[in-house]
C-alpha cells in the first residue's frame, strides 16, 4: 500500500468524519495545527538551509498568491520544501 490508501484506511476504521492533519514519519518541525486544507512548507533561507539535510530528496511546492499550484518529489522547483504535514 502507499501512503494515501494508508491514511484512507485509517480514517475509515477510526471513523473520522471531522478535519484532521497527516505527518510524515521521517522527518520533524514545528507546527501549530489549525483547521484547513493545506500543506506545510518550510521557505529555505541562508539561515535554515544548514538544517534541511539531503534537500535532492525533498519534495517542492509552488504556490501562487498562498494557494498550492504544484508539489513534487526530488525536483528542485522552488525555496519551498514541503515538510511532510498536510491538513484536511
């Protein structure tokens, strides 16, 4: 199974009608969760870069005006690293 059917089925056993939020298990930030369909990203800066490790491998997101336009898996799109959190 991937990960979408993993939380399908996990919403659906559970019961879940209301909003809820996925993590990625391997990696960590921090994050104050609000109600929304959304996904986190991290803008890299000079700052922060030295702490996102093995950035070929990360996935990407643009947006536009605050609304998610693309993400995607090992392709340097854009200073926009999704960090694994996704909300719904």
């Amino acid at each position: 199974r991937n990960a979408t059917e993993t939380v399908r089925c996990t919403l659906e056993s559970l019961d879940v009608t209301g909003p809820f939020f996925v993590k990625d298990c391997d990696g960590a930030f921090k994050h104050t969760i609000r109600a929304g369909n959304y996904v986190v990203a991290l803008k890299l800066t000079s700052e922060n870069r030295k702490h996102v490790y093995d950035l070929p491998r990360m996935s990407f997101v643009e947006e536009s005006d605050g609304i998610l336009t693309n993400i995607c898996e090992k392709h340097v799109m854009s200073d926009l690293v999704c960090t694994g959190g996704y909300s719904f």
